[in-house]
C-alpha cells in the first residue's frame, strides 16, 4: 500500500506540538481513579495511580462486580498505551490527498466538517453520508453520534463495528426473545451445573471471566464444561468434554442435539406449552432429519453428540458462553436461534445458574446498541422501522414529525461498497482502525479511495485507516474522559477522567457536539458528559433495556448497575425472563426450525483448506493500543498460520518456514506454525496485523465479504484458502520482515 501524503515517517511532525510538561500535569501528588478497561467486554473495572501526569500502576478494583480484582495482562499493562509517539493530538486536515496534513484548531476544524458536510449533504441528499463507529465509544459519545446523524442529518447510515462482532447475537435475540440483551450474569457461572462454551476461546478472548468458570471448577469438580470449536484451543483443554466440529457445521451440531433431547424426552414441556411457540415445528423437522447425516457434517461420532445431549439435558442448571466463532459467519443468525432453541425447549432460562450467554467483544458494544447506533435502532432499543418509536424520538429532540427515516441504513460493509460505487460520499470512522478489520480487505480500500470525504477519529495517528483521510479527529483514550459503558452482563459503569487527554484530544462526545453546533443543529450544548447520560437515561423509561433509575449522580457513587433498573432508588436486575415472560405481542418466545447450509466460500481442488480466524491472548484487534506493550509483543511479535502437520507434510512446509495463504480475493504472506490445535484441512491466523506492520500482513486481505441475509455480520470463519512455501529460506528473519 502506498503511504500516505506526507510519507509515514513525516507523522510526527505533522501531529502538531505537545508540552511534555505543560498544562496536562496535575502536580507531583498522586491521582487515583476508577476507569473501565477498553479492551474487551468483560468490564473490567480498573484502578489506575498516575503521578506527573502519567499513570505509574493499574490494578482490579476489589469490589467490581464484573472481575472482582481479577485483571488480564493487557489490561495490566495498559500504562504503557497513553503516553506513546503516535497518540494524536491536533485537529488535522488536508483538503486533498496530494496535500500533506497541516494541524489546526477546533474551530477551524469543525468549521471545515460543517461547510464540506453540509456542501455534501445539499448536492446528494443525507444517504451520502455514512458514521461508523466503535464499541470503544463510551455511550454518551454513541448516544450524541446517533442523535447527530439519525436525528440531525436525517440519516440511518450510522453502524458499529459491533455488526462485525455482535450483530448475529443481536439479531438472535430479537426474534428468538423478542429483545437485545443476554438473559444471564456473571454470578450464574457459580451455580451452574454444566457450562456449554461454543465459538469462543474464551481463555484468551475473555480471560477474567473465564477465570471465574476455572475458580467454580476447582470449588465444585463435578461441574462439566463442555467446549465445543474448530481449533483445540486453552479454553478446549480445560474442558471435560472437547468437540471438534468443523468450520461452518455449527447449526447441523445444534440441532443433533436438539434432535436427542427431543427424542430422549429431555424438554420442559410446561415451560415450552406456557412461554413458547414454535416447538411442534421444530420436533416435525428434526425428526424428518438424519441424525447420522447431522453428525457427518460436523465430522463427529453421534455418539459423543448423544452424551453431550444428555449432559445438557440431565442438567440442573445449563449455562452457555458463545462468542464469534458462532456470529462471524454468514448464517449466524441461524445458528444464534439454534442456542437459544436448546435453552427454550429445556426451560433453562431465566434461573439461577442458567441461560445463553453472547460474550461481548468490545468494553461498550452494549451501550452503543442501547443509544442507537445500530444502522436499524434508535435509543432504547427502539426500531427505525415502528412509526411509534420514531414518533417518540422526534418529540425527545423536538424534530418535526416525518425527520427520522424510516427505513435501516447501511451497514458496515455496505458502507464502503457504497463508497467504491459512488452512491456514499462521505464517511466518519470512529474509534476503529476498518483497513485492518473489515474483510475483503482489497475491496473495502477502493470505498476508501473513492471518497470525497473520510473522516477519522481516534486517539492514535496514524493507523492503517488514517492513510486514507482528509481529517484527523483527536480523541481522549480510557482514563483520560469519563463516561458509561455496559458490559456482557448489562452491567452498566461510570468512568472517572484521572488524567486530562494530550494537547487537543477531546472525549468523543465532545467532538460530535461541536461539529452538530458548527453545522447549526440544536440540541447538543451539553455542558458535560453527565447531562449527555441524564438526556440519554430518560430515553430508556419503560424499554427493556430500563436504565432511567440510573442518574448520573448515582452512578458517580455507586459505579456499577445493572440494567433493567426503573427505580432511581432500586437496584438492577440480575437476570431477565425470570417470570417466563418475553416482550413479544404474545409474551412468548419463539423457537425457530433452522437447517444447515453450505458456506459461500467452499473449498475446491484449487482453494482446499478452510481459513477460520480470530483473537490471540497478547494482542487486541488491530494493535493500536497493544503493539506499544513490550510484553506484549514479545509474546506474539508477528502474524502466523497455524497449520496441522498433515497438511504441512504434503506441502512439504515446515516450523518457522514462511508460507502464501491465497484465498479467491487475496494474498497472506507469514510464517508457519505446526500445530495439532486445528483438525487436518483447518489452518487458523490471528486478524491483528495490518499494512503498517508490514505489506501482506492482513489475514482479512482473504477472508470474504459474504453477509448474513438478516444480520449483515460478515463471514470471518469459513474461508477457502490453499498454503504454499515461499522461496525465502527458513529461519530468515531479515527476509521475513521483507515480504
């Protein structure tokens, strides 16, 4: 990739002046604070202890509900992601990309954003426009987002890279449960009897909560974790019971052993005649399948499919972790209904020790779902598409009535296929690094190269997105703003600020104000992120995902509640459902027939491997933060393939030799790593690395741009692939860090 105007190397100096110890120290005393970790969405909470400015210690705080002083590496390490070379600082703009940037001020910046978007916006109408934001966005910055471009601009293409991660889990729980949010807690792992762990590695994925599964293991032994994924990971070896299904088999395992729980008469039939519907469908279906032809597919005996049935089926208590590995694909949604089929036919939900659990994968994917920045939401859990929740939202920020559209927008990926046809004009990108994450990587670089606008807003400059803008936003990082953020449980915390942000980083919400403002829209003259959340709070009254009892002042002092919470003096609740009640028109939830379906990507003699991808334990997404870690990077210092020896030995490919991955869309140049974690015909590499690290770095420069048809969550776990060795000699580092 080309570099950018101005060369990679002349960064520095365009990133505008800093006083190192200028009006962001606070004195020589120490300053302790309570802060959220960013990184992924456990909720962490963390006491950071700066000292001239810079933070000397992080450690768990001791009363967190979600880690209860537990903390990770990453989040141990994260004083060394603040202060850092790269962090950006200043306004930056460029009119065009033959221009190199110049640093400017705020106004000047959010005067320019205002003349090029409103010029925009009058020659091609508000659909020119696209946001695409970040879990990282605490949900005062997504609530003002959303109000700024649904509300303002009178646009629905606003999404988050939760539809890359989550929205699978979303769309399963809307039509199976009738409502976003996981029904269980942390606290439930301690009372389950059996804990089914699908699609996740979560020892490295989520560390501190899969600390809390080996802690009630080591207290109750007779616990049974079942772990059930394509590559033998930490997780899968502490399981009892191991599964090693193929790539994209997921929906044919599910409903294997719905089939035997269904035939072996393993169901709640009161639970299922009372608060479901759906269930007579779904055994006519199974018992028209082949339960030998299911358990072929998943490539496993029926007979360990059988004794995984009735482990879950004899169990006093069944409790489910899932995370990407179930919604990164292009039938998700499938299978996220699938998991909640085998909850809603066993009555395990709404209980104690029991329920499905989506693990979420950023620190506020939740929040920014809850404050509508989903392309097909709108505060609350509300839905573009119902007259009556568009009609509450104009009158919340007295718009005219008709001002909301009332159709979805576009999606993360449609976003920059968008761009590439010329139909989107413009984008804002916030607190995301997509030219690392999106798939199809080659194609999603055209959208980019075609805008007329790219605007880019985050803490770091530059990143492998940031080539390709004409504006640098400057963003407040962690402990440097304060604001709210729900977890996996629908835990909601508040932030404190415990450092002020490098020269002009502002917190995100600060910055959509100040653009709306420039741009002549009422309504954002907020004088502080409390007043953001107390506006925001309101907009929750009476909706699922109830937080109007949660005043700003109130999460000030107590720091964490969870969510529905209606009562300013009450607690949250633990868990939802209790009542066998769901918020649906017949307070039902339904259960769904699914059937396997073939990815779109399928192996061949020219493609014959399966490329599936995901996290490593030592880095995080795309490496902005946590490429600044020593420790960190000595742990995982380069991207690789893990490839069974099977596989090795007949391309003649040995430990440490460098390798092609080519998939239909691109190329993957790294190194080889033997290893029996994958089945034979399964290679697995980590998505951290970009084109700053180095050229053909990129795993999703192969994985494809297929959609699920109702979450628009991409396919990152099915990827027809062939491997080959490269020319370069074995062991040649110099040469590696060449390709």
């Amino acid at each position: 990739m080309s570099d950018a105007i101005g060369g990679k190397n002349d960064s520095s100096r365009q990133r505008g002046s800093r006083d190192q110890t200028g009006p962001h120290d606070r004195g020589s005393e120490d300053v302790t604070g309570e802060a959220i970790c960013p990184y992924c969405g456990v909720g962490c909470r963390l006491v950071a202890r700066a000292r001239n400015g810079r933070v000397i210690s992080v450690r768990g705080a001791a009363d967190a509900a979600a880690n209860h002083g537990r903390i990770c590496p990453k989040g141990a390490t994260l004083a060394q992601v603040i202060d850092t070379p790269d962090r950006a600082i200043a306004p930056l703009i460029r009119e065009d990309r033959s221009r190199p940037f110049r640093a400017v001020s705020w106004d000047e910046a959010n005067r320019f954003l205002a003349d090029r978007l409103n010029a925009i916006i009058a020659e091609n109408g508000p659909s020119a426009f696209g946001f695409y934001g970040s879990g990282q966005l605490d949900t005062e910055a997504a609530y003002c987002a959303a109000r700024f471009v649904k509300g303002g601009l009178k646009t629905n293409n606003t999404d988050s890279n939760s539809r890359l991660c989550m929205a699978s889990a979303v769309a399963g729980y809307r039509s199976s449960l009738g409502s976003d949010g996981p029904p269980p807690c942390y606290a439930d792992i301690a009372d389950a009897s059996v804990i089914l762990i699908l699609g996740s590695n979560m020892a490295d994925a989520h560390p501190v909560t899969f600390e809390f599964v080996r802690a009630k293991k080591r207290v109750q032994p007779e616990t049974f974790i079942i772990v059930v994924d394509p590559r033998r990971t930490r997780t899968a070896r502490f399981a009892d019971l191991y599964v090693q299904i193929r790539p994209g088999s997921d929906v044919a395992f599910l409903n294997a052993i719905a089939y035997f729980l269904v035939t072996r008469g393993l169901i709640d039939h009161r639970f299922v005649r009372e608060s479901t519907t759906g269930f007579d469908e779904l055994a006519d279906d199974l018992e028209s399948q082949n339960v030998r032809d299911l358990a072929a597919v998943c490539g496993v005996e029926p007979g360990a499919l059988l004794t995984l049935a009735d482990r879950i089926g004899t169990a006093g208590r069944f409790l489910s972790f899932y995370g990407m590995g179930i919604n990164q694909s292009a039938a998700g949604v499938d299978k996220n209904n699938c998991i909640l089929n085998l909850h809603l036919i066993t009555g395990q939900i709404g209980k104690k020790g029991a329920g499905p659990f989506s693990l979420t994968g950023q620190p506020n994917a939740m929040g920014g779902r809850e404050a509508g920045l989903l392309k097909d939401s709108l505060p609350g859990y509300r839905r573009v598409e119902q007259d009556e929740d568009r009609r509450e939202m104009e009158d919340a920020w007295s718009l005219p009535p008709g001002s909301i559209e009332s159709s979805p927008g576009l999606s993360a990926v449609k976003m920059f296929r968008s761009l590439a046809a010329g139909s989107l004009k413009a984008i804002w990108i916030a607190g995301t690094n997509p030219m690392v994450s999106l798939p199809d990587l080659n194609a999603s670089r055209v959208g980019l190269e075609n805008a007329e606008l790219v605007i880019v807003q985050d803490c770091y400059y530059p990143t492998e997105t940031s080539d390709y803008a004409h504006v640098i936003l400057p963003a407040a990082q962690w402990i440097e703003k304060e604001g709210t953020s729900t977890n996996s449980e629908r835990m909601v915390t508040y932030s404190e600020r415990v450092l002020d942000p490098p020269g002009e980083a502002r917190p995100d919400w600060r910055i959509f104000c100040g653009v709306a403002q420039s741009m002549g829209l009422p309504g954002f003259d907020f004088p502080d992120a409390a007043a953001v959340w107390d506006e925001f709070r309101q907009l929750t009254r009476g909706r699922v995902c109830d937080q109007s009892g949660m005043t700003a002042a109130r999460l000030r002092r107590e720091r964490s509640i969870q969510w529905p919470c209606p009562n300013e003096s009450g607690p949250g609740a633990q868990r939802l459902y209790t009542d066998g009640r769901f918020p649906t028109p017949d307070g039902r939830a339904r259960i769904f027939t699914r059937r396997h379906r073939t990815p779109g990507d399928p192996v061949c003699e020219q493609y014959p491997l399966v490329l599936t991808t995901g996290r490593l334990a030592a880095h995080w997404h795309t490496r902005t933060r946590t490429r600044h870690v020593e420790l960190l990077e000595r742990q995982e210092p380069e991207p690789f393939l893990e490839i069974n020896p099977t596989d090795a030995v007949v391309r003649a490919i040995q430990d440490g030799d460098i390798v092609e991955v080519r998939s239909r869309r691109g190329l993957l140049k790294t190194r080889a790593r033997i290893s029996t974690a994958p089945a034979p015909g399964t290679v697995f590499a980590a998505f951290h690395w970009g084109d700053r690290f180095r050229v053909y770095a990129s795993a999703n420069a192969l994985t494809p741009a297929e959609l699920d048809p109702v979450s628009d969550q991409p396919e990152y776990k099915y990827c027809a692939v062939e491997v080959r060795a490269c020319t370069i000699e074995r062991g040649d580092d110099t040469a590696a860090q060449d390709i």
